[in-house]
C-alpha cells in the first residue's frame, strides 16, 4: 500500500495564509523558494510546468546538490525510480558543451517512461517543498497544457500536496478530477482538439490503480482556480462539478500568461493589448460569493495587502517579488541581468500579444542579449522539441495531431496551420528552460533567454535590493507584512 506524506495537518482554505507566493514556470517557482516561504509561515508553490524536462536535465547534469535522488528515495514506487535514474541520471553530469537527451513529447496515449518521469518529478518537487516545516504547499499547472495533468496532478497527490492552482484557461475540470484521484478512480480529462467536428469528443484518462496498485491511498488536496472575471468566477459556482474552494483573482498586470481583453483585440502604440473596464473584476463583488479568494497582479505592497483583506479577501499572491529572489529558480545570470538592467533603469516590460504559442498574451522583459530582440530570435534554428505549447489539432483519419506556431513555418503549414499564426510567435519552453540555466545546447551555446515578469518589475527591484544586488525570499515576506 501506498500512502501520501501528510498535508499541513489538513488545512480547511479558510485557514490558508495570507500571502501565497506564485507558482512561476518554467521552475522559477522551484521547490527551493517554495520551501523558504512556507519556513516563514506562508505559503510556497511550485511549478509543475515541464517539471518532467527540469528534472529530466538535472539528473543529466549530476544532481550536484543530491535533493533530487534524496527526495526520490521515498517515492512508494521504488522501481519507477530505478528506470528514472537509469534513463537520465549522469554521475558527475554530462559535458556541459553536448545537448541534452531529450524527453519525449506528451501525445493522447503517452509512453510509460514519460508518465513515470512525470509522476516522479511531480512529488519530488512537492515533497522537497514541503520539508521541515508544516506551512501548505501548492503547486500550479496551466490549463493551455492539458496532456500530463492528470499524471502531474497525481504524482504530486502521492506527496501530499495541500493545493492544486490552476489557471491560463477555464479550469472547470479540475475539481472533478482531482475527486477521482483522490477517491482511486477511474480519471478522464477533455482536451481541446482543432478541428473537432459537431458531436466529437477527445479525452486524455488514467485509471490511478492500474498505474499504481489496487490499495493506492491519496489525501485530496484544495483547488484553488485563477481566474480574471466575474463572469468566470459566476460560471464556476453554479454546478459542484466545476466549483473550486477558493479563487486566486489575477489582473492583467500580472507576469507570465494573461487572460486575453474581452471583445476585439486592440493595441496600444507600442503594440501592446489593451485592457479596459470590461477586463477589470469587480474586487468588491467576491466577498459576497461566500468563497475565500486571494487577488494577484500588481498587489504585493503592503498597503495593497491590508486593501485586500479590507475587501473580503484572505490576502494576495504575490509573483514578481519572489521570482527575482536568491532562491527563485531563474539562474543567478537572469538575476543578475534583470537587477542591473532596472538599476540602469534599462529594462521594460512589454505585454507582447503573440509571443506564446498559447494564443494568450505573455509578458516578456526586454533586455539586450536576450530573445525579446526579434535580432537575436531570428538567429535561433527554429524548431519544436519539447512540445508543451503544441495544440492538438483533428487529422483527416479522426486521429490527434500535433503542431506548434513556433516550430518550422513548413511543418506547421503541412499541419494545417496558416503561416499568418507563426508570425511574431517564440518557442517559449526552449527560452525559459534557458532561463533557469537548463537550456538546450545548440551548436554548443545554450538556447537564449526569455525573461517573464509582472508589471511591477522596476519598484519591486528597487524596493528590496535597497542598494544591494540581492535579496531573500524572508526579505519579500518582512516586506509585505511591514
């Protein structure tokens, strides 16, 4: 039998801190940071987007500081662990000039090695976040990239994640799914599929006790859906199929991935989207849902804090803050570049519309050196091998079909797609696992960065360096609570 490693001593949400800290992908939100904000009595949340790939690259370079080997000693599913290490892990690391091996793409039926490595990295990161101390730990998933979550948001259910977050789309199957899970049955998620036609349905499932035994026990964590409307947040409540435990209410400011502007997409003079009333929620109008909620986007000031409990809120996740701390994800290069380019008063943050392949607007710090500069993009051999952006598309036989805009214009053109979409759009899972210092080696150089940030980037910075060129996570925390 199985058992999951004990939550925060099942915490209801209403007993979910105030400050929940983002869980920025790709690995920014690691469990290093995450477990530093829960030390402090908050709350830590990790990325679960493409955690597969970060740990995958890892273990080819060694697992210098062993967290990873550690945490996998007590995965319940020892032989799983054993073909991990056996397919990646690199005593002493790889040459640090030869690529890395790559993970296969996730398609409808998956192959069993993937779905291992997923259910593995999954808890190792939950379970590494969540060590010696007793604060909740989350962990976030983009609903864009549908095809692993089943065995992401299961592998992280084995170590007792208190929270699943879930937003960049309308996470309406969430709740039911992780029910099933919970309960040992039967898992089906509906994905979307271009080109369906009047009557089709396509599905990715998991039966939970074929992958790991009849006797399989898993604890339930809280979902916490992300949303920017109060019309999404209205659709969510009507049926106890699609109803979550609390909302975590993000503003277009935000970093990452943003809700696209309701109606007609309409852009500034630098080329940017622009957000009016209508993409605005009305804050005040939750409290009256009866459902706890958290507000994010431009909300980590401390006197934004004492407004949103003034509100009715439980308090606010805060993003850009953290992701620019000594133990967030980026590598020390990315840190430092970004510090010193808003000391110089030289970076900017630019709401590019068609950057991702999602379709959703993406925030992208523009920086010389770095792939924000169509010049230094270009250079770049185009090409798709990592694949979590992919949109499944309908093929002529009824089968699922694979394509990305950001991969060769030829293959995605073959595909059925138009080379109007691949216009502008960047291979974003190759940028931000360069990023965090994991990028693919290319002719021996590593892939170039494509940093993501909130709005707020230059007066966080500012604020907390104070003068220095670093700062902590506890530092984020004393800042807020101030």
């Amino acid at each position: 039998m199985s058992s999951p490693l004990p939550a925060a001593d099942n915490l209801d949400v209403l007993d979910f801190p105030k400050i929940i800290q983002g869980g920025m992908g790709i690995a920014v939100s690691g469990y290093r940071l995450a477990n530093s904000v829960g030390k402090a009595g908050q709350m830590g949340v990790v990325s679960g987007t493409v955690i597969d790939v970060v740990h995958a690259r890892e273990l080819q370079n060694g697992d210098p500081s062993g967290d990873l080997r550690r945490a996998y000693s007590h995965f319940p599913y020892p032989q799983m662990v054993e073909n991990v290490l056996d397919t990646y892990f690199i005593k002493g690391g790889k040459d640090a000039k030869k690529p890395f091996k790559n993970v296969p793409s996730w398609e409808v039926e998956p192959p069993q090695n993937l779905v291992e490595l997923c259910l593995v990295a999954n808890f190792a990161e939950v379970f590494l976040a969540k060590e010696n101390h007793r604060s909740p730990i989350g962990i976030n998933y983009l609903e864009k990239i549908q095809l692993p979550v089943i065995v992401s948001t299961l592998g992280a259910m084995l170590a007792g994640v208190d929270a699943i977050i879930m937003g960049a789309g309308i996470p309406k199957q969430m709740p039911k799914l992780i029910r099933d899970l919970a309960r040992g049955k039967f898992a089906e998620y509906k994905i979307d599929v271009q080109g369906a036609q009047s009557g089709e349905s396509f599905s990715i499932s998991l039966d939970p006790k074929e992958v790991l035994g009849e006797e399989i026990q898993l604890m339930k964590p809280k979902f916490l859906a992300i949303i920017s409307s109060n019309t999404l947040a209205s659709f969510l409540l009507k049926d106890e199929e699609t109803k979550p435990d609390g909302f975590v209410i993000e503003l277009p400011t935000a970093g990452g991935h943003n809700s696209p502007p309701r109606g007609k997409l309409q852009l500034d003079e630098v080329g940017q989207p622009i957000y009016g009333d209508r993409d605005m929620p009305d804050l005040s109008k939750f409290k009256d849902l009866g459902i706890p909620f958290w507000i994010a986007g431009g909300w980590g000031k401390p006197t934004m804090l004492k407004d949103a409990l003034d509100l009715g809120a439980q308090g606010i996740q805060v993003g850009t803050a953290f992701a620019f701390s000594k133990e967030s994800g980026f590598s020390d290069e990315a840190k430092s570049m970004v510090i010193k380019s808003v000391k110089e008063k030289t970076a900017k943050v630019f709401t590019d519309p068609v950057a991702s392949p999602s379709g959703f607007p993406f925030k992208v710090v523009e920086m010389d050196g770095t792939a924000s500069q169509d010049e230094v993009y270009e250079d770049r051999t185009r090409v798709c091998d990592l694949g979590y952006l992919r949109s499944c598309y309908r093929k002529e036989d009824g089968t699922v079909g694979y394509r990305c805009s950001a991969e060769p214009i030829n293959a995605f053109v073959r595909k059925g797609g138009s080379q109007e979409e691949t216009i502008g759009r960047k291979c974003l899972c190759n940028a931000l696992m360069s990023n965090i210092g994991l990028g693919q080696i290319r002719k021996g150089e590593a892939e170039p960065v494509l940093i993501t940030s909130g709005d707020d980037l230059s007066e966080m910075i500012l604020t907390l360096t104070k003068g220095n060129d670093a700062y902590s996570a506890t530092d984020v925390i004393q800042y807020l609570n101030s």
